[in-house]
C-alpha cells in the first residue's frame, strides 16, 4: 500500500461528540495559561480532501497529533468555501483548542476566521497563506517549486515552442507557482500560449479535458511544446489526453511528487518530472508550532517555507 492510498478521518461531529463528553476545549488557551497539552482538541478544516497531497498531509498531521494525544476532527467541503466559513465557526462555537486549515484560501473565510480570533483560538495554515486571522501558514516554498518545474519543461521542450500552464488560483500556493513559472517561460522567451483554471473536485478528469480542447484546436506538431500544471493531478490529465490523441511530441510537468506521477514518469511518456513537497516535515513542523503555542510560546514568524526537490526518471526507477 502506498503513502497516497493511506488515509483515514474523523469527521467534526465525532469531535463535537467528544467535547460534550468532556465538557468542551479551552478555548485556544496557552499552556502557560493553564491546561494539559496533552489534552487539546483541534479541528482540521480544508476544501480539498480530493486532492492526494491534501489527504497525505492532513494524515501525517493526523499521526503528529496522535502521537501528542490530541483529538482531531476533520472537515472536508469538496471546494465550497461558505461551508468552510460554516466549519470555522462550528469549531469556534464547540471551543476548539485550534483550528487548522487545510490549504484553502484564506481571504475566503474572512468571517470564519474572524470568529476564531474573538474567541481566541489560533488558527494554523498548512500550505495556505497568511493572512489576518492566520497565527502561521507552514507551506513549501511555491515560487521555487514553480521556478524548478518550468525550468525543467524548458530543458525538455529544448527551451523553444508555446506552453500552456494549468492552474488554479484559488489555492495561494499553485498561484504562487503558476505566477514564477510564467516569469521563468517569459525570462526565457517561450511563448504561454494559454493559462487554464483547473476544476477541484475532479483536477483529473477536468485537465484531461481541457487538453483534448486543446490538443483539437492546436493540432499541428509543434503547436503546443509543452503542459506545465501546478500539481501533479491536472498533469497525470494532460498526459492521458496527450497519449490518447498519439501527440507525444508535448512534455508535461507537475509539482507535488505524488507516488502515481512517478509512475507515469518511469513509463518515459509525456509526464517528464515533478517537485516533491517536504510534506513529512510541514506537517510535523504544524504540530511543534501548536505545541509551542500551548506551551506559552507563539510562533516567530507568519509564515515558515520548506524547499521542495526535483525528481525525475532516475527517481522513478
């Protein structure tokens, strides 16, 4: 079984549950303000459970917070952000220790978040932004995930021909990807044909999609060199569809090192590489800054990146 096909949550109603049963949280006191560490609630809130590298990560926080003998719920909303905003103040209203938010865009839930700060439960980001009513957002460096895909689709196309680049800018860090790796096609005179906004729920199905558009009105070899998405989703989409249309000639790139992708590029097909996030680590670093926090010590910073790697074929192998 892979690390993507592990997965397992506990919906917010178990963690309403069990509140009642104790009596409720504490409202996000620190530590130094009394309270057991050892006995916190947190309430994990995210739009993108779909998403493999959501699920992974939220899992790995998950296994972090067992190991603090936390209890965790989670809500996903399969991209609705007014039921995230309504998350945010249910877990407000059952007096959360902290909140944290699965990725998301967090000028979304102004009100949410809003709530959280008046009732003095921090909220901690992973792979979000900050933002007001965000204590911290621990997050991969994006830009440089963005600047090292596309310098790599560059090496592939053999830095000529138009690209297109698929993305989705609700999520702060495939903008912030997306925005670098088109300063990185323009520095080096390649030609964005088109930029595309990829569906989620259903990344896949809608990248596979777009492209076989795409592949219809641009059909001559060398109309479209190269497909760089913003994660490996969309990508794995763009392949079957490149496959499916027999245009292997077009190179595709995505970014998050999923298991399935490194798949696809051992098979030598379109797929070429993608950029694995240190998501091990921004998980691990979510749960010491919370354990900080209630310990009586917040975060120094409002935003803590991680460097992501490059892995290609002979990762593959």
């Amino acid at each position: 079984m892979t690390r993507f096909l592990r997965y397992r949550t506990a919906p917010l109603m178990v963690l309403l549950l069990v509140l009642a049963a104790c009596g409720g949280g504490s409202g996000g006191s620190p530590e130094g303000e009394g309270g057991d560490a050892g006995d916190r609630t947190i309430a994990v809130v995210t739009p993108y459970m779909a998403n493999d590298t959501t699920r992974l990560v939220i899992e790995l926080f998950e296994e972090q917070a067992t190991e603090r003998d936390w209890t965790v719920g989670v809500t996903d909303t399969a991209g609705d952000f007014d039921r995230l905003v309504g998350a945010i103040q249910d877990a407000v209203s059952s007096e959360v220790d902290a909140i944290v938010l699965g990725m998301g865009e967090p000028e979304q839930m102004t009100a949410g978040l809003n709530a959280a700060e008046a009732a003095g439960i921090p909220v901690f980001a992973i792979d979000a932004a900050a933002a007001p009513g965000v204590l911290v957002n621990v997050t991969s460096d994006n830009e440089a995930l963005g600047r090292m895909s596309a310098e790599d689709l560059i090496e592939h196309i053999g830095g000529e021909g138009p690209v297109v680049l698929f993305t989705h800018d609700p999520h702060p860090g495939v903008r912030a990807r997306a925005a670098a790796a088109a300063e990185t096609f323009e520095a080096a005179g390649i030609e964005i044909l088109d930029k595309r906004h990829i569906e989620v729920p259903g990344p896949v199905d809608n990248a596979r999609t777009l492209s076989q558009d795409l592949l219809v009105s641009h059909s001559e070899p060398g109309s479209i060199a190269g497909i760089w998405a913003g994660w490996d989703e969309p990508a794995l989409g763009a392949t079957q569809a490149i496959e499916a249309a027999d245009r292997g000639e077009i190179a595709v790139v995505g970014i998050d090192g999923t298991d399935f992708a490194l798949e696809e590029i051992g098979k030598g097909g379109p797929f070429k590489s993608t950029v694995a996030q240190d998501w091990e680590g921004i998980a691990a670093l979510t749960a010491e800054l919370i354990e900080n926090y209630f310990d009586g010590e917040e975060p120094e910073q409002d935003q803590y990146t991680l460097p992501g790697k490059l892995l290609t074929a002979d990762d593959a192998e």
